[in-house]
C-alpha cells in the first residue's frame, strides 16, 4: 500500500513537471508569435514605404522621360545648339537609367520583403497550431491527475477501513486472551 501511494506521489509529481515544462513552452510560443507578428508588421510598414518610394520613382521616370522627348525636339529646332541640347539628352538618359536600375532594384527587395512576410505568416499559423496541440495535452494532463487524485482517495479509503479491521480483529484476539485467562 505504501509503494502505491508513494507510486502515485512520484507519478502525481512527474505530471506536474510536465504540465510546468508545457506551459513554460507555452509561453514561449506565445512570445514568439508576438514577436513574429511585430516582424510582420514591420515588414508591411517596409512594403509600404518602397511601395511609395517605388510611386514616386515611377513619377519621377515620367517626368525625365518627358524632359528627354522635350530635349529631342529642342534638339530637332535648335540645330545650332547641338551640343547643349545633346549634353541634356545624355543627362537625361543616363538619368532615366538610374531610375530604371532604382526602380529594378526596389521592386527586387519588395519580392523579397512579401516572400520573407509571406513565410513569417506561414510560421505564424504553425505556432498557432502548436498551442492549440500543447492546450490539448494539457487539458489531457489535468484529466489524468484528477483520475489518479481520484483513484488516491479510494486507496486512502481502502487503506482507513483496513486498518479499522485490523484494531477490530486485534481487539477480538485480545478479549479470546483475556476470556482463557
């Protein structure tokens, strides 16, 4: 009877290390989805922002475009200023390039930004599944140990009514004695 309960007491105890280790994970995923949540949000903020520089950019090729067709037909009116004209044709040029590159460049990183915010989603529906699983072990945890607490208290009560039979019986032994005496 003393190994059961002392089984139990172990057993009792192991759950309850296991149900403090589950939620300390518990805690911890729910940190990290936190975390990742700000990431994401700041990933989005980001988008947003090279979006917007990448609008601008595209306003600004607009208008160095239209700045090179005007220097092309100064170019075409003011033949006796070829070179002046020309020297604003090659900025301009050059100029639309750069942007060109710019624009190539700012639309690399944003594919970059949406597949990183698109894995960060991806991880944060995976955690949300690991604490749905983890409520479920330890709500499965809880049902044992108030099994097990149950099944204690029925040894405790068989335990009681043993020891009354035996002061019983003991207290029969001694009144045999006594009568033989």
């Amino acid at each position: 009877m003393r190994e059961e309960n002392e089984r139990l007491k172990a057993c009792n105890g192991d759950l309850q290390r296991v149900r403090d280790n589950l939620e300390d994970e518990k805690e911890d995923i729910g940190k990290d989805k936190d975390r990742q949540v700000k990431e994401n949000e700041r990933c989005q903020r980001v988008i947003e922002q090279l979006e917007a520089k990448i609008s601008a950019l595209r306003e600004d090729l607009v208008a160095t475009k239209e700045a090179l067709n005007r220097a092309q037909l100064d170019k075409e009116v003011l033949d006796g200023q070829n070179k002046e004209v020309g020297d604003a044709l090659s900025k301009s040029e050059l100029q639309k390039a750069e942007i060109e590159v710019e624009i190539n460049q700012l639309k690399t990183e944003e594919a970059a930004l949406k597949d990183a915010l698109l894995k960060m989603q991806a991880l944060n529906e995976g955690l949300g599944q690991d604490k749905i699983e983890l409520n479920r072990i330890i709500l499965q945890l809880e049902a044992e140990k108030a099994a097990l607490s149950g099944e204690k208290s029925a040894l405790e009560q068989e335990k009681s009514g043993i020891r009354e039979e035996l002061v019983r019986v003991e207290q029969e032994k001694m009144d045999l004695d006594t009568e033989k005496h």
